[in-house]
C-alpha cells in the first residue's frame, strides 16, 4: 500500500513539474530604453561643436542627436558613426546644427541627445535615426541648449558665396573692387587643395581646377573631401571646379585597377556650402555629374526610404548635357573615362 502511495505522489509530482515548465517558453520582449546624457565639456571647431558627456547608459549604447525639424543623425565619432557609450562616457561631434543669416554669437540652437539601447536607433548609415524612435528622443528631458561661439558665426559667413554689400561698398570705385578681386585670387594656392587629405592630384586648366579624390566610391568619403576642396578654391578665380572620385576596382582577370568612382562639376561662386554637406544638396547643386554604375546602385539601394534616397531627392545616375562637344564639361574632358566604365 505504501508503495502504491509512493508511486502516485511521483506521478502527481511528474504532472505539476510538466504543467509548469514543459510546455512552450515565451521569450520576454526587449523594450528599448532611452537614457538622458549630461554634457560635460563642449568646444568649437569650424561650425561643429565638439561635445563629451556622461550617463546612466550601459556601455554600448547608442548615443544620437536630432533637432524638431529633422531626422538627420547629427552626432558622430572620428569613423562618422554614432558614438556608444563606453564606462558611463561618450564624445563627438555635433555636426549638421547650422545657425542662420542673423544669428548672433551665444544664441542657442536646442537639440536632443539621447543613448539607447539594447537596439541600434540610428539608421544603418548612421545618417539618420529611425522614424519609429524620433518621438521617443523629441522628449523635453532630452533637449540641451547650444551657444553658437564667435567662431562659427565666422566660419558659417565665410561659406556665404557674396555677403550683401552695404551703400558704402555700392559707392566704392571700381578699381578698388578690382584691386580687392585681386588680391582674392592671389591668395588661392594650387598646393593648398593639393594638401588636403584625401586629394591625389590637382591642377588648374584655363578657368577649370580638376582635382582627383582617392578612396572615393562611398558618398560619405567623397562628400567630406570635396567640400575641402569647394571652400579652398572658393575666392579663386577659377569658373569651374571639376572633382574626380577613383577607386580601386577588380576586373574580370582579376586584376585591381583605379577607376572613376564618380564624377562631379561645380560652376564657382554659385555654392551654398553650409548645405552642402548633406548629400542630397550637393548633387542638387552640381552642374553636372555622373556615377560609375556599380557605386551607384550600390549607393541608391542604402539610402532607399531614408532621407537621402536617390528617387525621393532626384539624384540620377547622370547630369549633363551631350548634345554637343562644347556643352558638357564631362563629355569634353572624360569621354575615355565614361566609355570605359
């Protein structure tokens, strides 16, 4: 009789321990966390603002920056990725936060820094963050104020194509504008473009610079340097400025060549550069360009959905005019190039 007891009680045992644990496990939704920051130290560099900070963020988290009116990830590391939170710390700069034309020195500008985690908020490119997580970042606790220095003002006017002129500079003589365009143009150096990182050649051609960039099939390698490029030769006197992105590409032997990654002209004294550093306004403000088709379609189907998508801001594979040899910078110059790709 005991024994039979014995054998039910582990029976019945058996069937609660089946009840409670053998059935399906249900994983337990992550929920993504959101951490404010506090900043720590802050300097000026050009137009960015180079920031650190701390918080309550694990390490790995993300840490990124938009403003009310834009998606656009604007904090970034020294690799132009979003930087993660590492020992309760995190740097980099804030780039992208443009005063305007009447902006003075220490007016703010508000912008909301966040880290988050366990997911990545920031788009693949890091360019962007995710629509669905922008609610959650346009928080109030999230919103630190940023003075515009006596340097950005500076630098953000010295983008400016022709400052207004005032009724004084109207009624100056038209030798001394002339003895001022002079002096502008001599203080442009070829070796000046020539030393920016990321350029391999430079030279002037009539009233054409043609600078050639290296490393340049990715957009956010070729846009940075090009920029360099566009503010150095800004008081030249050069018309246009034609940029030649190359890279190393693989042929059917196998065999690694430099080839043309990308190819754009710009007509001088017609850039807004503050803009331009977003991609889909530098294109926007190209004479002409075209891609090599491979970084294009590779280049289009990264940005598709996002705020730089191709379709979305009408970036083309092409821009220019071959209806005739003299119409087009491109067909003129890099018929070669073009038919080889």
């Amino acid at each position: 009789m005991k024994r039979a007891y014995a054998v039910i009680c582990i029976a019945l045992s058996a069937f609660a321990l089946s009840a409670c644990g053998g059935g399906h496990t249900t994983e337990k939704k992550e929920t993504q966390k959101f951490y404010a920051v506090k900043i720590t130290d802050v300097r000026t560099e050009d137009d960015d603002w180079i920031v650190k900070g701390t918080t309550n963020a694990p390490d790995g988290a993300q840490v990124v920056a938009i403003t009310d009116d834009s998606d656009s990830q604007m904090l970034e590391n020294s690799s132009v990725k979003a930087p993660t939170v590492k020992h309760g710390k995190f740097a980099g700069t804030l780039d992208g936060v443009l005063p305007d034309d009447n902006s003075k020195v220490g007016d703010k500008t508000y912008v909301y820094i966040a880290a988050s985690t366990p997911k990545k908020v920031a788009t693949s490119d890091d360019f962007s963050v995710k629509k669905k997580y922008i609610p959650d970042i346009q928080q109030k606790k999230f919103e630190h104020a940023m003075k515009f220095s006596n340097g950005q003002i500076k630098y953000y006017k010295s983008l400016d194509d022709d400052s207004d002129q005032t009724s004084d500079e109207e009624s100056s003589s038209e030798s001394s504008a002339n003895a001022k365009s002079s002096s502008s143009s001599s203080s442009f150096s070829i070796d000046d473009v020539k030393s920016i990182d990321g350029v391999s050649t430079a030279k002037k051609q009539s009233d054409r610079l043609f600078v050639t960039i290296n490393s340049a099939s990715f957009d956010k390698d070729f846009i940075p340097v090009a920029i360099s490029v566009l503010k150095q030769a800004k008081d030249s006197d050069v018309k246009y400025i034609v940029l030649e992105g190359k890279d190393d590409y693989t042929n059917h032997d196998g065999d690694v060549k430099s080839n043309m990654s990308r190819l754009v002209v710009f007509e001088n004294g017609n850039l807004d550069l503050k803009k331009m550093k977003q991609l889909k306004n530098f294109y926007g403000a190209a004479k002409e360009y075209m891609f090599n088709p491979s970084d294009y379609s590779r280049e289009k189907e990264q940005y598709e959905g996002k705020s730089n998508d191709f379709d979305e801001n009408g970036i083309k594979d092409h821009k220019y005019d071959a209806s005739s040899a003299d119409s087009s910078i491109l067909v003129t110059y890099y018929s070669k190039q073009m038919g080889n790709i």
